[in-house]
C-alpha cells in the first residue's frame, strides 16, 4: 500500500494553485464549462477515459487498474454561488457577483489530485475509478442531471465516496459516521391571490398581504405542535414578497421556504400540515392560494461498510482521535442523490483554522478555508478507494 499521506504532501502546492486559479474564475450551477475544461484536460494528461458535457457540464473520467476488480466511484462538485466575494486575498475572485463560498474549488482540485495519485499506482489498482465532477450542486439539482445522463452507467459504481470541506471542524479532524449525515430538502413556493385596492380603502379589497402574513405565522407550529419533539425538522419561510406602494394593497404576495427533515414520515406529515394551513387560511381571508412542492435532495445516508473504509483511511491519514461522528446536520447535499442508488459515504473534511481567521461559515463573502486540508482530503479519498478495490476484489 503506498503512503497516501506523504504523496499528498508532495502534491501541497499543486492542489492549492489548481484551487486558487478555479477560486479567481469562479463559475455559477450549469455554467461550469472553464472549469471543466480544466478538469477534462487534466485527466485526459493522466490516461483517463474522459467523458464532458455530462449533464450538460459535468466530467466524467475512468481509470481502469491494470487488475480487474470492483469499480469505486469519486464524487466532487464543480459550482460557485452567486455572491460578492468580500476577501481581500490575492486569489480572489475576478468576476462580480461570484464567488466560490463554498468550498467546492477546493473539493475540485481534491479530486484532480486524487485522480493525479491514483493514476501513478494504476499497476497495483484493481478494478476502476469513476471521477464524476458534478455541476450545480447549489440545490439546482446537478447530481440529478449527471445521473440522468448515465453518470451511474458504464460501468456502475459498486461503491461512491465523496467529501466537503468543513469549516465549522477544525482542520486535521474529519466527521465519518455510517446512517444519516445530511437532512432532506423540500422547498415550498406558496402564492396567494387576493384583489388589491386603496390603503384606505381596505374593506373593499381582499389582503393577500394580511393572509400571507397568517400564514408565515400559522405554520411556526407544523414543527412545534404537529411533529413528535423527539424528530429534527426545520421549516423556515425565507422569501416573502408582495406590494409596491405604502397606500396601495397589493393583488398578490408571494413565499417561499425550505423543509429540512431526516425522515420521509415526518416530511409527509409537514407537507400533510402545509397544505391544510393554506386552504384554512384561502377560507378565512377570501383568497386564491397556489402551493408547489419540490424535492430538492433526499436525505444523505452513509452505508456502514462504505463508512467503515473511509474512516480507517480517516484514521490512517488524520490519527485515531480526530475522526468522529455526529448529530445529522440540517443542511443537505445532493450526494444524497448518489447514495440512493450506490451504497456509499460521503465525510466532512475539518478546513477551519481561526488562529488564520479562516472561519466564516460556508456562503459567506468572508468564507476562506485553510488549503492544508487538500492534501489531507486527497490521502483519506485515494486511500479509502484503495482499501476498497484491494479488499472487496472478486
Ligand atoms: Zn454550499
Ligand atoms: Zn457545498
């Protein structure tokens, strides 16, 4: 077995240019075609099979082992966010109103270091490694549009990994747990009809404002009254839109808001809640409602083995004391969509270092992580896909 760890240090300076240079050129869900460009080229400089334009503009690259096995598959995310990047650092963005907030340019050049080390030991590997560098990944449903352009196919993936940096761990630890890691998404888009008129003239309109308002209020207690307290679940309205003037009442007002649940029951029950809310509240105010659903992620679970590898290479890499488990965090991630169809484990890699100052939370304008945990990320992920395919052969 080679020595992940040290490889990945040899790679330190490599991986933070490769992310420095995508975190100057940061590029919005669907859009990323410079930065897969960089990816393809890459690992077409390595042997891989390459496959572009993936779901419009995911990469896809294969290494076969000179020995046949098992295929792992490597998953990373491509996507910056729409937001003013406040760092004053001389890597930061270029183009207004982008930023890589995230972290995912450095979960991309991860992943081409992963790829760069695994193809050096192709003689020892059996089976293959798929890379699928993922677009859109920010809740437009990137993972979905690799999957449904075959990203799962030829051949498909006995097992899938993947990783976030994580800026709420310090850097040298790791979260590795099998079971849920990551809440499921629903958003909810809720339009509510009534007939604007006069401000002072209120009796002869019918408030959309007024109604929607009940609404942002009634449905506080969904999670407070509705569902057993033992059970995580959120749901936070997050747009409320409506009216243009102070003395005019508006025709309409519009919601949206995001339900993170860990449970499909429970999230049956809250949408169950929802719609009984708003046809309480179109019978009480004499307004037209309009309410539409959708799944954005499922929920992430880990499978047990899959989890086990990835935290014996965590401990490998990292030491016994900085990988643990945790409570599953509300936020969500559309690896989930991976893991529903692959057994798998999906980690977060520790990138915080307040002695730096680097730790802002993720989709800040101040957000930065501290790039020692590339090389960390690119060991415990090269060596997880290599304990796998030795272990799990025939
Ligand atoms: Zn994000
Ligand atoms: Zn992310």
């Amino acid at each position: 077995m080679p020595d992940f760890r040290e490889e990945a240090q040899t790679l330190r300076d490599q991986l933070i240019a490769w992310r420095r240079d995508l975190h100057r050129h940061p590029e919005l869900a669907f859009e990323e075609r410079r930065t897969a460009g960089l990816v393809a080229e890459h690992l077409k400089s390595l042997g891989l099979d390459v496959r572009t334009g993936v779901g419009k503009t995911g990469v896809i690259g294969l290494l076969e082992g000179a020995r046949p096995g098992k295929t792992v598959m490597l998953r990373f995310d491509m996507d910056a966010l729409p937001v003013e990047e406040a760092n004053e650092v001389e890597y930061a963005s270029q183009i207004p109103g982008r930023m890589h907030a995230c972290g995912h340019d450095g979960h991309t050049a991860i992943g081409l270091g992963v790829a760069t080390l695994l193809a050096r030991h192709r003689s020892v590997l059996h089976g293959r490694v798929k890379f699928v560098f993922q677009p859109a990944e920010e809740a437009i449903g990137g993972a979905r549009a690799v999957i449904d352009d075959g990203a799962l196919e030829d051949p498909t993936p006995d097992v899938a990994f993947g990783l976030h940096l994580w800026n709420a761990l310090p850097l040298g630890q790791a979260i590795v747990q099998a079971g849920p890691l990551m809440a499921a998404a629903t958003h909810f888009q809720l339009i509510v009809q009534g007939r604007g008129g006069h401000g002072a003239r209120p009796h002869e309109t019918r408030d959309p404002l007024v109604a929607a308002a009940h609404f942002v209020t009634a449905v506080q207690t969904v999670v407070s009254r509705n569902i057993e307290p033992s059970q995580k679940v959120v749901l936070s309205v997050g747009t409320f839109h409506a009216g243009h003037a102070f003395n005019v009442i508006p025709d309409r007002a519009e919601l949206g808001g995001t339900i993170r649940t860990l449970d499909d029951g429970v999230l049956a029950r809250v949408e169950q809640r929802l719609q009984e809310i708003i046809e309480g509240i179109a019978r009480a105010f004499d307004v037209r409602t309009e309410l539409q659903i959708r799944h954005a992620a499922p929920v992430l679970i880990n499978d047990e083995r899959a989890a086990a590898y990835v935290a014996r290479a965590a401990r490998r890499v990292l030491g016994d004391g900085a990988v643990r488990s945790m409570e599953p965090l509300m936020v969500s991630e559309d690896m989930s969509e991976f893991l529903n169809r692959v057994p798998g484990c999906y980690f977060l890699m520790g990138s915080m270092n307040p002695d730096r100052g680097l730790d802002y939370p993720h989709h800040h304008p101040r957000f930065d992580f501290d790039e020692d945990a590339l090389p960390l990320g690119v060991a415990i992920l090269a060596e997880a896909t290599v304990i796998y395919l030795s272990e799990e052969v025939g």
